[in-house]
C-alpha cells in the first residue's frame, strides 16, 4: 500500500537531471466506470499503470466541453497501484465552493497532482446545452490551490474569529497556448502564462501545435523572462486523417493545423496502413524536438493503446541525439503572417535567443492608433480618470454621498438610474457590481466575453476570433488599446482578480468609492 500522504513523486520525476519523462493522457467517455473499462481501455489503463516507461498518467476533465465519466474513477485504481495520476481540474462546470471541495476530496484521496485549466465551453450534450459556470478561471484556481497549500484561513465561529485549515501539498501545473497567429493574440498568452507562475504554478504544459519555431521560442521566452526553472511539458498529440480534419477545420479550441500539414495528413491516410506508420514516427520526432530543446518532459495525447506509446517511444529511442534539429526543420508548419516573438535563426529555422523581433520592438511606444482605439475608449479614460482612481477627482465626494445614501449599496437613488443607462448603452452592462472595466481596457468581460475572463484570454480562439462568438476576443482588442498607451507589457499588472459574486446587482460606482470591490480588496493585500 502506497504512503498517500508522500505520494508526491512526480515533483521530483520533473526536477531529475538527465531524464526526459513521459505522461500519457488517458481521456474518459461518457458512462459508467464499467462502460470505461471495456476489454481494451482496461488492457491499456492497466499497462500505463504498470510500465516504467509511463511516469504518469493525465485523466481529462469533460474534455471538450463533453460530459464525461469524472477523472477520480479512472484514477483511483491507478493511484493505489503506485503510479503518479495528474487530475485536469476545470472551471467551467463547477463554482469556487465546488472546486475548493473537490481538491479537498482529492487531497483526502491522495490525489495531488493537478491540472489547472480554464476549461472547453460546453457543446450540445442532454436537452440541449448546459449553462457554464466559469465563476473563476485557471489563474484564480491556482491562486486558490497556492492558498490551501500554505493552510486556508477560514472564519470560525463568530465573524472576527478565524483559524488555519491543516495544509494541502498540491503540485499543480497549467496550459499554455503559444500557437496563435497573431500579436494581439500571442503576446496575451505569454503575459498570462507569467501570471499563472505568479499564482502557482508549478509546471506548464503547452497546447498541441507543430510548429518547433513556436515551441522553442516559448522555452526562450521563459528563459528570457527569469522563468526557466519552471518544468515545461512538451504535448505531442498523434495524429490521425480524421483528428487531423478536426484541427484543421478548429472544431478543437486552441489548436491549429495548417492546409500544408492537412494535405500531408491527408494524402497519408490514403495509403494501406492509414498513415499509422507515418502519424507515429510525426510524433517521436515531435518528442525529440522537445527533448533536444531543452524541454523537461513530453506528453503523450491521442493515444488508446500501449502498444502504440511503446512505438513511438521506440521509435524516438531509434534517433541520434543530434537527429531532432533536423526533424524542427521539417515540422515548421506556421501560417503566412504569423507572428513571433524572437526573430529566426537562419540556420536552425528556430528562434534566436534573446533577440526579439526587431519590427515589434520597434512598435512597441510608437503609439500609433488601431481599430480597437475607439472615441469610446478615449471617453472611458477621461471619465474613468476623473471620477474612478482612488483619492483623486470626484471620488472623494462621491464616497461621502455614498455612505449617506439610505442604501449605500446602491448609492444615491438619483444615481443609480443614470449608472445603469449609461453602462448598459456604452458597455451591455449586466450589473455584475464588482467592475473590471478599468482592467480590461475598458471592454466589460461580462457581457462581451464568452467565458468572463478577468485575468486574461483563455487558449480557445480561432485566429483572434472566440470560440464561442463570432468576433474578435477581447483581450486582443485590449492588448491593441493597451499597446496604443505604450503599456502593453502592463495589460495583466492586475491580475489575479477573484470577482466577488455577492455584489452582483448592486452599484459598482458605489462599490468602487466605498472600497466593496476586489480592487479595494487587492490595494490591502500584502504580495505573497
């Protein structure tokens, strides 16, 4: 029987010398546990479970926004039989109350290695398609996992009174998405892979893509930034004709298959053997190009059978160290315009450390105006200016005309009307009374955003459109408007934001001017 309470192996796996490990993710399906474990997912469960090969095993959370058999069922057997289980937690099916009671589930089962993520928005599934949750997302998970880690403190008893719940010993990780096309939408997800850092995250996993430029220019940019001691995880998904399809088409949020590497997948899959001969060997050079760049580890998706992970794995075994340099100059597959961080090196078709891309450096304070920077965003500054920073303006008055209102909640009733009309005409307010506009560049993530991000854009758009609707993301649209100001590299400084629920439906002018909301909240906290 396994000490469950030291069970904390994998942290250690990531931070030996000399060794590239291997996850493999093990994806659940909609039933029973016994519906799960067919013949065939058992024999391959059972042989993850069981090879020296494997580290760890990474069970999905409703993948794709599908309703699925919840990963603790498939993980237990697994756990108990002394293999490392990795459990993807998502936001966007359960509240801060649920996710807080699901780690200390898992943590009493000892389960402590997770996944944080933000999560798929759901599909169409029983009676149509479920309402999502995403009252926080996955840096304001890590943040909450980072608390129960250093022992909670919670009220007890009478409101003043409060103690330190026992300690977790989580090891949690994240995703990042550095596959995106353009500036706006790539530069975004770097800040917020800091930010998840910042909020605890103790090792990053990447999106799937196949492009060795933009993965080896992520490892530059943690290096660059002072980050380099984080474990990244490469994730190599293999291929098929019909997954490739999907990914070409975007039916998958996040991942990205050029027409070039579609045509490839495409023209194998016609051969005799379906293309598996090809699509495997594709994914041992990507785990060697992630090995000879330096990354800690590889991760095995789309996989259903073990005899499937010893071949690739053999296969990669099969190359000469210096092998994987040639392999990162025939898996470049990146989109015509595409942009990048780091210019390119000549003779490795890679990044070139430390110099970054010289034409949007040169950008960078030009401040030169864009689509995004509109008369409405000049307006919000100045109102925003003059009656909203702390201290200055009107703010002071409009603090003591608050704490006299009959209901300081809602301020003065002569205000009231005119905060609501002006909102919701300028903004599609929906009264959330805990306001982030000031954050977001004055886009509101409540109404505008699918998944109500606050601490930066999730990894599901397409091409710098939502996943959901048809328009462009807002945090694009801030990172421009940020950018005009020459402070893009300030767009997430607010970050991690918890929006307080309780005040939904109040005055969030009074909320801000009698220090309610989380911006108050945060001006008291003490950095960690």
């Amino acid at each position: 029987m396994i000490d469950l309470r030291s069970n904390l192996r994998l942290k250690e796996i990531l931070s030996e010398k000399d060794r590239f490990p291997i996850g493999v993710e093990l994806v659940s399906t909609r039933g029973t546990i016994k519906q799960n474990q067919t013949p065939k997912a058992h024999a391959f469960s059972e042989s993850l479970t069981h090879s020296p090969r494997v580290d760890w095993v990474s069970i999905t959370d409703n993948a794709g926004g599908n309703p699925q058999l919840a990963p603790l069922a498939l993980g237990t057997p697994i756990l108990y039989a002394g293999k490392e289980v990795v459990i993807h937690l998502t936001c966007k099916d359960l509240n801060r109350y649920a996710l807080e009671s699901q780690l200390w589930l898992l943590a009493s089962q000892g389960f402590h290695n997770i996944l944080a993520l933000t999560g798929d928005y759901p599909i169409e599934s029983f009676e149509g398609r479920a309402k999502p949750v995403f009252d926080i997302d996955s840096v304001a998970l890590l943040t909450m996992i980072k608390k129960l880690n250093g022992g909670l403190e919670v009220t007890a008893g009478g409101a003043k009174t409060k103690k330190k719940l026992d300690s977790t010993h989580f090891f949690a990780g994240a995703v990042t998405s550095n596959f995106k096309l353009h500036e706006n939408t790539l530069l975004p997800q770097y800040d917020k892979l800091e930010r998840k850092i910042q909020s605890g995250a103790q090792y990053i996993i990447n999106q799937i893509g196949f492009d060795a430029r933009k993965s080896h220019e992520l490892i530059e940019y943690l290096r660059m930034r002072g980050l380099g001691r984080t474990p990244l995880i490469g994730n190599v998904y293999v291929l098929s004709p019909f997954v490739a399809r999907l990914f070409h088409e975007m039916k998958i949020p996040g991942v990205v298959l050029t027409d070039e590497l579609h045509a490839i997948c495409e023209k194998q899959g016609s051969s005799p053997d379906k293309g598996k001969k090809f699509f495997r060997e594709f994914a041992a050079k990507q785990l060697a190009i992630y090995r000879g760049l330096g990354y800690k580890a590889g991760y095995l998706g789309g996989v259903h059978s073990y005899r499937e992970v010893e071949e690739i794995l053999d296969i990669e075994k099969s190359f000469a160290p210096g092998d994987w340099k040639q392999f990162a100059k025939e898996i470049l597959f990146s989109r015509k315009g595409e942009f990048f961080l780091f210019e390119q090196d000549e003779d490795s078709r890679l990044a070139r450390p430390g110099e970054v891309n010289r034409q949007w450096a040169a950008t960078l304070h030009a401040k030169k105006s864009n689509k995004n920077v509109t008369f409405l965003y000049h307006l919000s500054k100045l109102s925003h200016a003059l009656a909203f920073t702390q201290g200055k303006g009107v703010a002071p008055l409009a603090e003591k005309i608050c704490r006299k209102a009959k209901d300081p909640s809602h301020g003065p009733v002569w205000l009231r009307p005119i905060e609501h009309l002006a909102k919701a005409v300028l903004f599609s307010c929906h009264e959330c009374g805990d306001c982030s506009l000031c954050e977001t560049a004055f886009l509101c993530p409540e109404s505008q955003c699918a998944k109500n991000q606050r601490n930066g854009p999730c990894g599901g758009t397409r091409d710098g459109k939502c996943e959901v609707y048809e328009k462009e993301c807002i945090w694009a649209r801030a990172y421009d408007r940020m950018k005009y100001e020459g402070k893009s590299e300030h767009l997430l400084d607010h970050a991690p934001v918890i929006q307080n629920q309780g005040l939904r439906g109040t005055s969030s002018w009074a909320n801000f001017w009698l220090g309610k909301d989380h911006t108050a909240t945060k001006a008291t906290k003490k950095p960690s």
